[in-house]
C-alpha cells in the first residue's frame, strides 16, 4: 500500500506555491504604538476642527488650551484651592455611593440569585426598576435629603448599584450542576454550598459588577450635584459652562475621569488579589 | 449490600418516562459496571441511588435501610473532575471531610489527604491549582475526594469519560486496585464497552428510554487483571456479546 502512494505520488515542483504564514499588520507592530497612534489621531482630528475654525473657540477650545488648563487645575488642585476641595467631596460621594451600591447590590443579588422568592417576587420589581430614568429623580433626593452630601450618594448608589445585583445574581447560578450535586451528595447545608462553592464562583462576576457600579457611581455623584447644587466637580462643572468656560469644563471632566478611573483600577487591582485563579476580563487594559 | 427495588421515574416537569421498574442487587464489595444508550437514565438511576433525587417509585435500600437522601457512606464521582478551582489539590482532596466535621477536623485530616495523592501518583502536587494540573492528574484528585471519607459504596457517573485512552487505561488499574484493597461496592456507569468489562464482576445492560435492565453479564475474568487481559479472546467474547445487546437494547 505504501510503495502504491510513493509511486502515484509526484514531488511537487520548486516553484510549487506555499501555504505561508501571515502576520497580521497589527500583530507586528507593537500595541503602544497602536494606542498612542490613535489617540493622537483622535487629538488631531480635534486640532482639525479647532484650526479650520468649524465652531467657535468658546464653544470648542483646543487640545492645547484644555491642556493647559489641566495644567492650571492642577496648580489649584496643589495648593489646596477650591477645585481641590470640590474634588476631595466628589470623591467622597463616589467613594460612599460606590461603597453602598456594591453592599446592597451584593445582597440583593444574593436573595435574588439564591432564593426562589428573589427569583420570583423581587426580580420583577428590580427590572421595572432599573427602566425608571434613575437621573430624573435627583431632585427628589434633593427635596428629602438637601443640598448636603447625603444626597448626592444616595444618587450615586441608585445609579450604580443595579449592575451589581445581576451580575452577583448571574454568578451564582453560574455553579457548576455536578458540583452542585456533589455539595449535596456530601451533605453540604445550603449555607455551606453557599460559602464555598457558589459565592467563590460568583466573584469574577462581581467584580465585573463592581466595577460597573465604580464608573457609574461618578455618572451618579456628578448628576446629584448638577441638579442638586451644593458643591463638589459638578457643581463646578455647571458654573464654568454658564460661564462659557468650556475649557475649564473639560478639565473638570478630566479630573472626574480621574476619579471613575482611580476607583475602577484599584478594584481591578483587589480582584487580581482575590480571583487569582480566572482570567481577568477584556476590559482590563492594566495586566493585558 | 445495595438494592433497587421497582424503582420508577419520570420527570414531571418534561413528562420524561426516564427509568422503568429496575430491580437490582450489588453484592458487597461488588464492582458493576452499567452499560446503556445515551438518555436512556443511567444517571438518573445513579443520582436516586445517591438519595439526590427521589424516584417516582420504587426505592432503594443500602444495607436494609431505605435511602431517603444524601448518605455520608456513599461517595460520589462526575465525569468531570469538578474540582474547585481556588483551592489546592489538598484542599480540594479534604473538602469532604471539612463539609462533615469543618476546617479543623480537615486540617487534622492533611496526612491522609498527602497519603491518598501519593497512592494515586500526585506526590507533589498538594500545593497545585487544579488550574495547572491535567485532566487525569484532576480526575485523580477527584478520586482522592471520593476515597478520603471511606464510603462503602462508591457511586460512579462515567468517571473516566473526559480522558485520553492511555490515562483512562491507567486510571482503570488503579481503580481496580483501589477497590480490591478497600472492598468497595462499586456502580459504575460508562460508555465504554473495554472499561466495563474490564472493571466489573457484572455489567448491567439497559435499555433505551425508558431505561430497563434488559441483560446482567457476568464477567469471569479473574483478578487482579492487568490492561492486557483486554487482548485476550475471552476477553474479547464478552464485549462481542455485551455488543449484541446494546443493539438489541436500541431495537427495543
Ligand atoms: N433534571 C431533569 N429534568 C427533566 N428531565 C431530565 C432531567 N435529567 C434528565 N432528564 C431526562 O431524562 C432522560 C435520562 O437522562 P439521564 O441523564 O439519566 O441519561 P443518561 O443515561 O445518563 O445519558 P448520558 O449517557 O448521555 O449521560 C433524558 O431524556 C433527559 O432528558
Ligand atoms: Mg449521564
């Protein structure tokens, strides 16, 4: 049989094409180059409009003006001025309102995730819930609550902590079946299954909710105090646009950024600590 | 000594008709394996053997006493590992034992923990992640956890069924050992004709949905057997025949 195939079987010509490996373009070049190639196209695009004059520089200041107020806000920020004491508030507000949000979002996924009254009764009302338009009741919790901080984090948790309930809900029934009844067939209380199958399994879920909520607690904290008055970077942020100060405002933005961000790496950074045996999720741009 | 005993189910919510009046006995210290068509409710059988779900009908009874829910005496194995994988290999072998008596009496039980890995060749690797284990180096982890809290009859649902060839030949010697050694009762499901026979004192042929036992096999075969009985043409007779049935088991 084999000296049939050797017979039948030509060696292909020299010149005979080849099945050649490609690497792809963005594989060949390094991703710094990628990420920094891209955000300065995106900067020269804004130079474009600024430089072409399409708008008027009060309603779109450059890349170079915002810089520079960045700079300035920063000398503020410093010393110790009043940005300063805005962003040390907001941080606090996200802070808490973050803080809030992932604890009753916890347990509230966990009775929604691990109970059949959750399932059944709770569940319902949490998705009515999470269509309402959340920003739209800041000024109620303004009218209850005043112009204080209070206010400002119970906006942050009712914005931020929505995702956290689903995403712990999610993880729980994510339990492996067998696994689950293997913890039954050893005897396992509920609780126990609870403690040391289930909630281990759920955390990469609740991370990723976590870290929702972290980004969200800042949408929250700075619509409260838009709407809500009473100090703080968006307080500031509404004052600096009335006064057509848009490059003050992009600053301001900046900061906030810095401030979503900030939270958002350093839960990044526990999970790394706690979930050391599951793939960190695409969204992670530190470790990849 | 395990009996089934006209046992029925039918799963209500789908209105499946998954097991029809078995009746079977697993004498001490018996190993058997059972043989059937895919969906026809060999784990649904081996489930309601473990007191995991009731069965429509029928019962069983371990040692004279019926089963009405998960027994400590009883050890179970999936076919896949399912090992936890944010603890080690020792903490996953000592599971059992913290579940039943909690962390301390697990902590205390760690030398017979280390003691079973080494038996099963993973001498070493009480500190792994199931993570960087295999998967026959996982499922002989998973054995460990079965083993560590010395149940008379272990439960088996096609534990080998996710390995190569190889390491399923090498996980069957060391199952056999381990049983002759401890004079389990052991109820094995598999899909492969080879590793029935080669592990069982009798094999249980079932039928499609709804699943009956329609033939029990005696298997001769003395012991210890080693992988190379499987070439012998005795052997080979009863595969041949266990064959036979399965596909007459499908016609039914
Ligand atoms: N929890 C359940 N609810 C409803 N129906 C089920 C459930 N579990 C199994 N069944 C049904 O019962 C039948 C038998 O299932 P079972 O898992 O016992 O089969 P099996 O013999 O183990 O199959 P396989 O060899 O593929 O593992 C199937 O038709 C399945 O759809
Ligand atoms: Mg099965």
């Amino acid at each position: 049989m084999s000296t049939r195939a050797t017979e039948t079987d030509p060696s292909a010509p020299d010149d005979a094409p080849v099945y050649e490996e490609r690497v792809s373009l963005l594989d060949r070049v390094p991703r710094v180059v990628w990420l920094v190639g891209l955000g300065l196209a995106g900067l020269g695009v804004w130079q474009g409009i600024v430089a072409l004059e399409l708008t008027s520089r009060i309603l779109l200041p450059g890349p170079a003006e915002t810089f520079e107020e960045v700079i300035s806000t920063a000398g503020n920020i410093i010393t110790g001025g009043h940005v300063a004491e805005a962003l040390w508030l907001t941080t606090q507000e996200v802070v808490w309102g973050f803080l809030a949000a992932s604890a009753l979002g916890f347990a509230l996924g966990v009775v929604v995730g691990e109970t059949k009254f959750g399932q059944v009764a709770v569940m319902p009302y949490l998705v009515a819930f999470n269509a309402l338009p959340k920003v739209a009741f800041a000024p109620v919790f303004v009218a209850w609550l005043g112009f204080g901080i209070n206010s400002k984090v119970v906006m942050a948790t009712f914005i931020a902590f929505f995702p956290v309930i689903v995403d712990t809900a999610a993880g729980l029934a994510s339990a492996d079946k067998d696994t689950v009844m293997l913890f039954r067939s050893m005897g396992a209380s509920r609780w126990q299954t609870l403690r040391k199958l289930k909630l281990p399994g759920a955390l990469p879920f609740i991370f990723a909710g976590l870290k929702t909520a972290s980004v969200f607690a800042v949408v929250g904290a700075v619509v409260g105090e838009y709407l809500g008055g009473g100090g703080g970077l968006g307080e500031l942020v509404r004052l600096s646009s009335q006064q057509l100060r848009i490059d003050r405002v992009f600053a301001l933005i900046f900061y906030l950024s810095v401030v979503g961000l900030a939270l958002f790496a350093i839960v990044g950074w526990i999970e790394r600590r706690i979930v050391f045996w599951h793939r960190a999720d695409p969204s992670d741009v530190v470790s990849a | 000594m395990l009996r089934v005993e006209d046992l029925s189910k039918t799963y209500v919510r789908n209105d499946v008709h998954a097991l029809d009046r078995i009746n079977l006995t697993v004498k001490d210290g018996q190993f058997v394996s059972i043989i059937g068509a895919s969906g026809c409710g060999k784990s649904t059988l081996l489930k309601i053997m473990a007191g995991l779900i009731p069965p429509s009908s029928g019962r069983v009874l371990l040692d004279g006493t019926p089963v009405l829910g998960p027994r400590p005496d009883i050890g179970m194995m999936f076919q896949q590992a399912t090992l936890l994988p944010w603890r080690t290999a020792l903490e996953n072998v000592l599971l059992p034992i913290e579940i039943r008596d909690g962390a301390k009496a697990a902590h205390a039980r760690s030398d017979l923990a280390v003691e079973l890995l080494g038996l099963v060749g993973l001498a070493g690797f009480e500190k792994a992640y199931p993570g960087e284990l295999s998967g026959g180096m996982a499922q002989r982890v998973a054995i460990c956890r079965m083993l560590i809290i010395e149940p008379s009859v272990l439960l088996l649902d096609e534990p080998f069924g996710a390995l190569d060839e190889l390491t399923r030949e090498r996980m069957n010697e060391e199952l056999q050992r381990i049983c002759t050694e401890r004079q389990a009762t052991a109820f094995m499901v598999t899909h492969s004709i080879a590793e029935a026979v080669f592990l069982g004192d009798a094999l249980f042929v079932m039928s499609a949905r709804p699943g009956r036992i329609v033939e029990v096999v005696p298997i001769d075969i003395p012991r210890p057997r080693e992988f190379s009985v499987t070439t012998e043409p005795h052997f080979g007779e009863i595969v041949q025949h266990v064959r036979s049935r399965l596909d007459l088991g499908e016609q039914l």
